[in-house]
DNA sequence: TATGAATGAGGCTTCATTCAT
DNA sequence: TATGAATGAAGCCTCATTCAT
C-alpha cells in the first residue's frame, strides 16, 4: 500500500501555499501571478515564500507534481480495470479528467503539456523525478484499463490506439471549454450536453473487442 | 469572391512587422516576447512599433487574424467539398492542421483558444471582428465537407459529430507534439508515424455514411 | 594624432552619469552603492540608467576605462621621456599616481587590479578590450620612461625591476593613505611628509646607470 | 611570556566558525558571502551564527583579530633578531608574507587596511583593542628587525624607512598576485620567479650599514 | 510617418537579522 | 546554548508605454 511519510509543519506549509498559488495560477495564468501576489494571498511575507520556494519555477513544478499524484490516486481509487465493462471504465476516465479540467484547470492542461525526460535534470530535481515517475504511472494504469479490450494488431499498434484516445478527449474537453459561449450562442446545446455525446460517439466509434 | 483591399504601404508595413513578431511569439512565446525584441528584428524604432500597433494585445490580435484567414485561405483552396472521396477530404483537413501546428504554432493555437464573442468588443475593435467572422466561415466550410457524409439523427446530433471530430484532431495533434521525445523514448515509434496512424483511425472508427 | 569621435548626446550622458556613479563607488564601495543611488544623485530614473548601462557590472567597467584613458593621457601629457633627468621623470611619476589615488581612489585602485585578459571576452565587450589596450600601452609608456636608465643584464631583468617599482610605489601610496591616522598619531609626521621622503629613497636606493 | 585564557567551549566553537568564514570570504570576497553560506557551511543553524557573531561585521574584525594575532605568532617565532643576517630576517619577512598572502588572503589584506583607531570604539569593542595591539606589536617587531641595520640620520628618517619598505613588499606582492597571468602572458616569466627577483632587489638596493 | 529619449511601475530574488521556544 | 520560522528592506533589472520633435 502506498505510504506518505507523516508530513511535517514545512510540508504542510508548503502545501497550503501551493494550493494558494494554484488559485492564483487558474483565474491569472502563471505569468501573469507575480510572487507577491502569491504571498499576499497565502499571508506571508515574499521572503518567506522563498523559504518555501526556491523560485517561481519551483512553484509551478511543486503544483505539477501534486496535481498529477492527485490525479493518479483519484484514478486508482475510482476504477478497477476488469470489475467494470469497458464502456463504463472509459466513461468514468473521461469524467475524471473532466472534472480536473473544471476543479484544476492547471493540473489539467499538466497532464499533456511537456514533461522534462532530461536524465540529468531528473537526477538534481526530485520534483521533477516525481513527475516523469507519476507520469509513466499514469499512462500504465489508463494502458492496463483498455489493454486487453481494445482491438489491435500490434503491440505498437496498441500504443498509438490508446495514445490517440488519450488525445482525443483531451481535445474535446479543451475544446468543449474554450467554445463554450459560441457553442452556446451558435447551436444552442449546453457544454456539458457536448461532451456527453462527444464521449458516447468516441467510445462507439472505437470497434472494441 | 472574396475582395481584398488594395493594401497600402502603411498596412504592408503592419504585415510585415507582425510576421516578424509572429516568429519572435513562436520561438518565445507571447509573454517572453518583448515589443524591443519585436521593433529591433524589425529594424524599426520601438516608438515606431507603436505606430502601426496600439499595444501588445494589439500585436497578438492582428496575428491571430491573419493566421486565421490564411488558414481559412489555404483550406477552400486545396479542398473542395464534393470533389473528392470523404477520407481524401478528412486526411487533407489533418494535413493541412498539423502542417499550421509545425508552420505557424501560434496561429494553431488561436484555432481552438477562446474567440471574444462579445458584441461590444467586436463592434469597437476590427480586428476582433474580423477574426470572430473568420472562425465562422472556417466552422461553416469544415461542416460543409462532412456534413453529408457523417451519419446523424439530427442537426444537433450532426454538429456534436463535427465538433468533437475538430477536438480530436486538434488534440492529437498537440498530444503528439508536446510527447513527441517521451513517444520516441518509450515506444521508439516516430511522431510522424503515430499521427498518420491515429488520423486513419480517428477516420476508420466513424461510420460515415 | 589620436582623435576622438565627436560625443554625441548619448554619450555625454554616459559619461555624466558615469562621473556620478564614480563619486559614489569611491565614497561608499562599489558593493555598497546601489543602481537607485546613482540614478538618484543622476537625476535621472532607474530604467533610465540601464539605458545607458546594461548592468551595475558595466558601469564599473566603463568607469575603470575612463580612468585607465585619462590617466594615460596625462602620463603622456606631463612627461616627455629623455626631455627630462630621470629623478625628475620618476618623480613626476609618483606625484600623478598620487594625485590620483586622491582624486580618484577608484581609477587608482583600477591600476593594480586584474584586468581581464581572456580573449573571448575582450572580443565581446568592448570597453574590456579597450581597458586592456590602454593598460599595455601605460605599461609601455612608463617602461620607455625609464628603460635606459635602469640597470640591468637581461631583457627579463629590466621587466622585474620596472614592474618591481611599480608595484613599490603603489604599495607606499597605498599604505600611506591607509596609515595616515595611524602615522600621525604614532610618529607625529604628516602623509606628504612621508612620501616625498619615501620617494626620494625609493629613487636613491636604485643604483640608475 | 604571552598568556592565553584556556580557551573554553564557547570560544572554541567561536574560532571554528571564524575558520569557516574566512575560507568563504576568501575566496568569494566578505561582500559575496553570505551569513546563511557561513552557517551552512559551519553545520550550524543561522540563529546560532547570531548567538557567536553579534552581527556580520563582528565577523569580519573577529577574523582579522585572528589573523594579525597568528600572523605576529609566526614572525616572533620564526625570527630571533640578532641571531641572523639581515639579509635573512629581511628575505624571511618576505617569505612569511608571501605565504600568508596566499594562505589567508584576507588576513594579508587586512595587514594595510585602515585599522581603527579611535579611542572610543576601542574602549567598547574588545576585538578592535584587540586588533590595534596586535597592529602595534606588529610594527614594532618589525622595525627591532632592522632598526640597528637601517641607515638613518634621524629617528623619523628611520620611521620612514621601515614604514616604506613595509609599503613596498605589500605592494610588490599584491601587483604579482593581480597580474600574474598578464605577466606570464608578457613576459613568459612565472610568479614566483618574478617576486624572488624583486624581493632581492629591494633588498639590495637599500644601502644597510 | 518616424524616432530618440525617457520612465513608472513592478517583477524576481536576496539577505542580515529577530524572536519564541 | 541552539534553532525553526519568519521577515523588512532593499537590490538588480525589465518592460510596456509615452512624448516632444
């Protein structure tokens, strides 16, 4: 069973800034929030921030590296491959990454933004090792969901099916919430009706076993 | 047919600093651009820049308006609709997008960000204007290409088809991007090779008509 | 002859405020001088400054080439090699190092310290380049002062004990200005006093052909 | 016969800290170094830095107390005057310098820096009474050296004297250590050979009794 | 149309120092 | 004696923007 170390007041702190900044991330953007606007939110004094942080960097990293734990731990908790059918495993994933659009919209767009795979810079930043670890995590398990349902003549085969679903929902959710207020005003359907169908005519589409 | 007017040396000139910023946005991105970087590759002075440009805003506007419409240009000269088998239209649609993600990153990225759809803005700003108008008939010819072929039940039925077929492509298309080196490192596949592959299936699994 | 471009308004700026910077580095230390301090005293604002410096760094640099050309320019005004008895001539030298030292403790300090002699560098920046070429040619000129007067078996010979009195010299003013309470208040004499007598023993004490 | 306190823990302590800074100081300069960068290294927190060191400034007196108090422990110990040659204790002065210049840069530093002497600050501040003591035993261990070899008409002819040859090795050294690769680079002779040269000629060209 | 000159406002980061425990 | 936690004040530097010419 995986463990936390009982986390100590630094880590605790850290986490509550974290989470702070996450907020500011989400309504402003990363560039747009400067570190004040971070310290004054979390009731600290910038110097302190730099306690926590090293840099801004740094900040951005620590938010990527939970939201990508949270989500791992949200997929493992909330489906078991092989005790569900397909359909409903493959639903329930595109509510999950749906919801973390909606709740953490910076974890989210994490999930398919670049990840450094540079040894090196994983060898001197743990944040960063965490994340290409949790990353790699992640895609087995969605893998291991539909391994064995998807229909394919390869293994390699396999790979760009699943890889291509992954990026198909990402791309209706992101385009479901940029076009919102035009979807709205130009077909009259509501976005969570959109993607509704969207994901049901994914998932028929694919000829599953 | 679609009129241009006979464009003046002052909007030349606008053209081509905004090309030139259009290559700064896509190496450095928006934020990390300054107006100094864009006014020296320029070669003109920065209070120049503000000749032909309000402000920065204005600067990533224009670009977006003219990414959008030579997009737009592109599209209804290389396709069209009824003259060729709907997998010969549907892999062109893909070609061309993935050939504007390598070209022009930035105009890419404005296809699916949100569009100001605010009448107040539109009417004060041409520019906006122009690029809300765009998106329409961009919308308008994608459809016109599926729209008697994608099997349907009903108008709205047809355009969460489309839609979510836009969102796909747009997806994969960055998914393979933005993995391109972690794709290489674990499956060893190219990204050349992944998108050919998802764009055939993403094209098999619907059941056109 | 040696001509000078005529200074545009830029560059007089430059040289204003680089003055101004000069009294400051020499009152409080460069370290404990700020970038606001020297605009303040400027007049002018911060961004200001940087327009006419790229960094703090660039500031010390032009300063320290300032000093190296003027004092150049009156090493070779005052003295004119073999018009002159060499006791003269070594004199003469003395009293403009001291002069300095008093009236630009910076610029003096600049004489003995390292100068950057890796090439890369000189090639890119331009005032390290010109420092360097100013320092070899006081070297030089000093050199010429006293080359065929100084006794000597060797080529080597002579570089060691030129540079061996000019490292002398220096050292003298130096400890002179550092001491001076410490002088007065434990032998009664004044700083003048123990340099012109210094002086006049350092010259004896060399047997000159 | 000079007695120390038998040094207690806390002092102990106190001169192991000092130890650590002066090596930081050395070699990144006191300005550049920080308090944290000393604790750090020390393994100690910044909290019980502050508990040995009323603040950064003590530190730096501290150190230099150390270095004028081991530097006149040296020279009393290597030298007996009367029991060698002049030539020898002056060479062996030299020496002690040299290797103190470049074993303690900044214990060499603060040799010819202005020490302070103002009576009030040394009533309050142990450590600068200190320093000044040492200072004066210093010099006048020095000028018994060669007090009886010095030519001189006057007993300030004889201050000048010693005061100017201090002066002079100081400034030999320092100009050899600042322009050692330029030197190298010029000449092609080396360091070392430049000051055993130099030192040899001071020497000689003062005329001892 | 074009620009040389200037800048206000603010961003990131640092650091000596304090204080409750 | 020792320290974990915090910070005020300041430092360097940037950048979009303005304005007189």
């Amino acid at each position: 069973m995986a463990r936390k170390k009982t986390p100590n007041l630094e880590e605790l702190n850290r986490d509550k800034i974290a989470e702070i900044a996450r907020e500011l991330f989400t309504l402003q953007g990363f560039e747009n929030t400067t570190m004040n606007d971070v310290a004054k939110k979390a009731n600290i004094s910038k110097s302190t921030l730099y306690v926590y942080f090293m840099n801004k960097e740094a900040v951005r990293n620590y938010l990527a590296m939970m939201s990508m734990n949270s989500f791992y731990e949200e997929l493992t908790e909330k489906l078991q491959p092989g005790t569900m059918p397909v359909r409903q495993l493959f639903m329930k994933i595109c509510d999950i990454l749906l919801e973390l659009k909606e709740k953490d919209p910076f974890g989210f767009a994490v999930l398919i933004e670049e990840i450094c795979v540079e040894d090196e810079m994983l060898m001197q930043d743990r944040v960063l090792a965490n994340i290409y670890e949790v990353g790699e995590k992640i895609n087995q398990f969605i893998f291991s969901c539909f391994r064995h349902d998807l229909p394919h003549r390869s293994e390699s085969d396999l790979f760009i099916k699943e890889f291509s679903l992954w990026g198909s929902i990402y791309g209706i959710i992101t385009f479901a919430d940029n076009k919102e207020k035009y979807l709205t005003k130009a077909t009259g359907m509501t976005k969570v009706h959109f993607l509704e169908n969207s994901f049901s005519y994914l998932f028929e589409s694919v000829n599953w076993k």
